[in-house]
C-alpha cells in the first residue's frame, strides 16, 4: 500500500497544520448528533464507509464509532492545502453509493483505488490524504486514545525503552 515513510511526511502535514488545534478544539465541542458541514450527506454515508474499511471494529471500535468522518469534515476545509481539497472531494464523488456496497465489495474497491494511488504524490492521492485524517481522527477521539490505545491517566515516570507483550496496544501520547 504505502510505506512508512510516505505515510510520515503525509501526517506530518495535516499534524503541522496550523489549524488542526482549532479542529480538535471544535470536534471535540461539537455534541452528538454532529452534522457535516463541508461534505453532503451523501459524501457523508460514503465517507463513514470508507473509514470504517480503513478501521473496522476489532477489539476497539471502528472509526465511524468515535466520528472520525466528521473529523475529516472538518479538518479538510481547515486544514488541507487548495489542491489535496479538490482531489479529495473528486475523490469521494467517485465513492457515491459505497455504503450499498457488500463489506467485501467495499474492501477490493478501496484496495484497488489505493494501488492505483501509491505511485501519487500525496495532494493528488485520494487514498493517502483519506488515510491520513482518517488515522488521525480516530487516535485524537477518545475513543481512539482510550480503547484502541493504552492510556493511563496519570502515568508513571518516564521509561524511554518499555517492552510491549505480543498482542499488547501501543501507548497513547
């Protein structure tokens, strides 16, 4: 799919935008039910299909559990550049009607879109930005930060090399 550091340079981009404080701030505040504000509804239901391919419910729930779909709504107005926008919003129209799809339909449509998409630098790649806000919406939810990750409340002193267990969760930040 994408490496390591393809995946890197492209959070740091949406991690050093300016504006990600003022998103986290305001998704955080925003009381359920949300409503989108950049996408239609119809991008929405296409949009919380597609991250739940990316995180679907395991042992933690999936990304449209912690809303990471309204996340990405606002972070893309807010934080994206000029170009990454559009390609994402053309993007997500070629989506239209991925919620009908059957979970295994939906699974080989976005894998395809994301081999098609690993050769592309990442404004133009819908696949990477959507990678992208999606991992970062749901590490940033509490959700995210307390089920998919482990979190201690008050941690203990500082050890820089901690060993995990097979099977044990990373520690949230």
């Amino acid at each position: 799919m994408t490496d390591r550091r393809a995946f890197l340079r492209g959070a740091s981009v949406l991690m050093g935008s300016a504006a990600l404080g003022s998103v986290v701030t305001a998704f955080a505040a925003t009381p359920a039910p949300r409503k989108a504000t950049f996408f239609s509804e119809s991008e929405m239901r296409a949009l919380r299909a597609l991250v739940d391919v990316i995180l679907p419910a395991t042992d933690s729930p999936a990304a449209s559990a912690a809303d990471t779909h309204y996340f990405i709504d606002l972070a893309i107005p807010a934080c994206a550049s000029p170009k990454a926008r559009e390609t994402f919003r053309v993007g997500l129209k070629a989506f239209s009607g991925y919620e009908k799809l059957t979970p295994e339909k939906q699974v080989a449509t976005l894998k395809a879109r994301a081999e098609k998409d690993v050769p592309l630098g990442y404004d133009v790649s819908f696949f990477k930005i959507l990678k992208d806000y999606t991992m970062t919406g749901y590490f940033l939810s509490e959700i995210g930060a307390t089920q998919a990750l482990a979190y201690e409340k008050i941690p203990g002193g500082f050890q820089g090399d901690l060993e995990l267990k097979p099977n044990q969760k990373a520690w949230a930040i």
